[in-house]
C-alpha cells in the first residue's frame, strides 16, 4: 500500500530543500527526514560539513531559484550577499594568466552556507505544506525491484522505528547517501558509478574585512597552474554577507594543507601571486582554520538501470558530487529540481514518471560533472575509475584545446563571454565546439597579456595595498 499524493525526500539541505518544495507543487503533503535539527537561523551544522568553506551560486541556479521562489535572490541581496560580476567584479589569475575585467556577462551570489540554506529553507517551509522530521534515521526504503512504496525512519531520540509511505520519495541525503545498500536490499544491481578523484582538501578561516572592503573590492582567485605537472595549489577571497572575508586555500593530492592557524598565512604565500597573502595579512582573523578533506568527483549512473523501480528518484550530491572549487553543486541541484518540476508539470506522479524524471535529472548534471572531472583529470596525481570515455580517452587533444581556450577567453572579451556562459551552466558545453564559436577563437580581438593583477588605485587603497599596476582594471 503506498499514499499516492505523498511525497518524502531523504536530507533537508540545498538539494533536498528544493526538491521538497517542488513535490509540495504538484503533491497534497510531503515530508522531508533529516538527521541534524535544522537551525532556525543562520548557523552550521554537523551534516554539512563542507558549510565551512566558500560557496558560490551561478547566475543560472539563481535564476531557477527565483523562478521556484520568487524574489528570492533580491533578498539574499537585500540582506547582505553580494551579487558579483563576472567579470568585472573578480580578480582572477588562471592556469594561463590574469583575466581581463571584462563588463559582467553572468554573476554568482557569494555568502556564507548557512545563510544561504537558511534564507531557502525558510521561504521553502513557509508555505505550510511540508513537515520536516528531525533527528531521523533512514533504515531503508520499503517495496521492491518494481516499486519503492516508502521508507522505514527511526527517531534517533526514542529509538522508535517507523514505515512512511509514499508515491515519491527522492534521495537527497548528499555524498553520505546508502543508496546502494538500499538498492541492493530490494534486489537491484549495483549502479554504474565514476570517480574521478584529485585530492582535493580545503583550508579555510574567516577574516574581518577592512572598512568598505566587502562592498567595494572585487572577489579573488589564484588558480593552480596545471601544466606545471606539479600538486596544484589554490586561494580565494570572497566577500560574505556580514561584512567579512572568507578566505579558502585548497590544494589537490601531494601539496600539503595548513591545519594550524599559524600555517595559514605562510600558505598562502606559496601560491603563484602573493594577492592573497597580502590581504589576509593585513586582515584581522575572526575564526581558527577549518579543514575539509571530501572533494573528489563522484557520479551514479541510476538511468542506465534496465528497470528503475517507480516511486524513486535520487538528486544532489547523492546523484553527482563535484569537486566545490568549481562552484556547481547549488545549481546543479536547482537544474535537477526545475527538471523535476517540468516532468511532474507534464505526467504527474504516475507510471514511468520516475524513470522519465530522473533521465531529465541525469541529464542536467552532465554538463557540471564533465566539467569538474574533466578538470580535475588534468592534475598529477589524480585517481581515476571511470568509464566515461570524455575522461578516458583523447586526453591530450582535449587538454590542448582546453589550453587554447583558457589563453584566449582570459584576453578575448567575446570568447570570455561564451565560456563565461558554459561555466556559469547558462549555455551547454557543447556551445565551445559551435561553428560560431571556432569562429570567436579566430576572428575576436586579442587583448595584452596582464602581468599584474588588475586593480585600480581606488581598490588598492580600500585594501592599504601598494599599486602595482591598473592595466585592464577597467575592463575593455
């Protein structure tokens, strides 16, 4: 027996929250099982341990964000996070040189996790449709190869153990998910999975930023330089809503991670530019380092499956993990949940819905998933055990067309615009093998290497620093 206009989702964070409200479009009620009490404000919490570091949302999971729930990035704005233009308003040194300021073709939200997931959650429960259980643990789901009918919860307070029934239920219980365990439970294949995985780990504090600062002075990133065939080290500064710095060094496998606060800045000074170092060390620091060691890439492929049981669809982290330098994951999860949205608007919850859902749900987390893995293929020492043959085969041809497109959009502004619209996931990957775009490559006009990094002096002097050079600052 199953309650057909009942909805469950397994995990309250991003992804789930935005599935939630979704199924609580098109179902009578839902109920969303989470382990962690949810904060009823802005704080961290145990089951998002990756809160701790720097998050950014594209322009394009904003948009579907706002779409879902109207108005919402104007008051994420209004309450302190600061809407960035790409890229105008970063300062960036890639693996091939500074980026030219170009005016802003796309933006990203930059603020603090937990100020984020508390802003949607609370719109998203405010509607009075869902009910969140909290401190619950997900035993397994019940039904069979054919049908998922629910799920077995316990209280983690009284031990209690508990069947929910369901017409839906949809995994977002992130990277830790036991989907497998649950499958094979019900009697199901194991599912085809990729990893791709460079080692990456985080480092990251909190630093006061100097008066005006957070408002006034561009974002900033110092890449690693993968050609140079060596651990790749990483930087950023990014402005967050309460006036500070969060400031995140990451590396990938062989390159070492500050773990003491006393490491942190000399770190930073191991970077290819000094930027960094030169801004937290004038900068007062507000909280010790945090240390986050979960980054490889990971994705299931549950749509190859011959027969996915109805009544269940998987999402967010628990679907496809990426590496958080590149800043997907959120919009990922916002593309998984319009696609959810678009396929219950068309069939409701009926037979073949959750396989046709979660196709479209595959779907829209490739183009992310190659990106970052592809990405990260390029760096020493990164472990590989996929099947993707964009990962397993023509390496180096890929990697120098990469290169070439890497030099040319840092200086070409029409080029910087077209990968600007593949990486903010606004335009599809396959825009940068376009006749139109080969053609941008060939014909755009070719700006001056910068040999510095482009700040103007009004920048400088918010920040104490010393000029070093203007040229590009502007954007052309």
């Amino acid at each position: 027996m199953t309650e057909p206009n009942h909805g469950i989702v397994l995990g309250g964070g991003w992804a789930g929250m935005l599935a939630a409200h979704v199924l609580a479009r098109h179902l009578e009620r839902v109920t969303v099982v989470e382990r962690d009490v949810l904060p009823d404000g802005p704080r961290h919490r145990k089951g998002s341990p990756q809160g701790r570091h720097v998050h950014v949302l594209w322009s394009s999971g904003a948009r579907i964000v706002d779409t879902l729930l109207p108005g919402l990035t104007g008051q994420l704005v209004d309450a302190g996070a600061r809407r960035v233009g790409f890229h105008q308003d970063l300062v960036t040194l890639t693996s091939h040189g500074w980026q030219h300021r170009f005016p802003p073709r796309q933006f990203a939200l930059m603020c603090t996790r937990p100020f984020l997931d508390w802003k949607v959650r609370d719109r998203v429960l405010a509607t009075g449709r869902i009910t969140v259980r909290q401190r619950a643990e997900i035993l397994d789901l019940t039904g069979d190869a054919r049908r998922v009918t629910g799920v077995r919860v316990r209280d983690m307070d009284r031990g209690v153990p508990r069947t929910l029934e369901a017409g839906l239920v949809v995994d977002a219980s992130g990277r830790g998910s036991r989907l497998g365990h649950w499958l094979s439970a019900l009697g199901l294949p194991p599912l085809e999975e990729d990893t791709v995985d460079a080692g990456i780990a985080y480092a990251t504090r909190v630093y006061q930023a100097p008066p005006g600062a957070a408002a006034g002075f561009p974002a900033v990133n110092v890449a690693a330089d993968h050609r140079l065939r060596e651990p790749g080290r990483f930087g950023v500064v990014y402005p967050q809503e309460d006036g500070t710095w969060m400031v995140t060094l990451s590396c990938t496998r062989g390159a070492g991670l500050p773990t003491h606060d006393d490491d942190f800045l000399p770190y930073a000074r191991t970077l290819r530019h000094p930027l960094v170092a030169d801004l937290i060390a004038l900068a007062e620091p507000l909280t010790s380092v945090a240390v986050s060691r979960v980054g490889a890439n990971r994705r299931l492929y549950p749509e190859r499956l011959d027969s996915w049981p109805e009544g269940l669809l998987v999402v967010g982290d628990a679907l496809a993990a990426f590496n958080p330098i590149y800043g997907h994951g959120m919009s990922s999860a916002a593309r998984a949940a319009a696609a959810l949205d678009t396929e219950l608007e068309r069939s409701g919850v009926g037979d073949g819905t959750a396989r046709r859902a979660q196709r479209a749900i595959s779907a829209a987390v490739d183009d992310p998933w190659i990106m970052a893995a592809s990405k990260d293929v390029e760096y020493v020492n990164c472990r590989i055990n996929a099947r993707d043959p964009r990962l397993t085969g023509g390496a180096l041809a890929r990697q120098r067309f990469s290169d070439l497109i890497a030099d040319r959009s840092i200086r070409s502004p029409a080029v910087c615009d077209v990968v600007t619209d593949v990486i903010s996931l606004t335009a599809p990957q396959s825009e940068l093998a376009s006749s139109r775009f080969l053609s941008l490559m060939r014909k755009d006009r070719v700006l001056p290497q910068l040999t510095e990094p482009p700040l103007t002096p009004d920048e400088l002097a918010l920040v104490r620093l010393n000029p070093r050079s203007t040229v590009g600052a502007g954007g052309s």
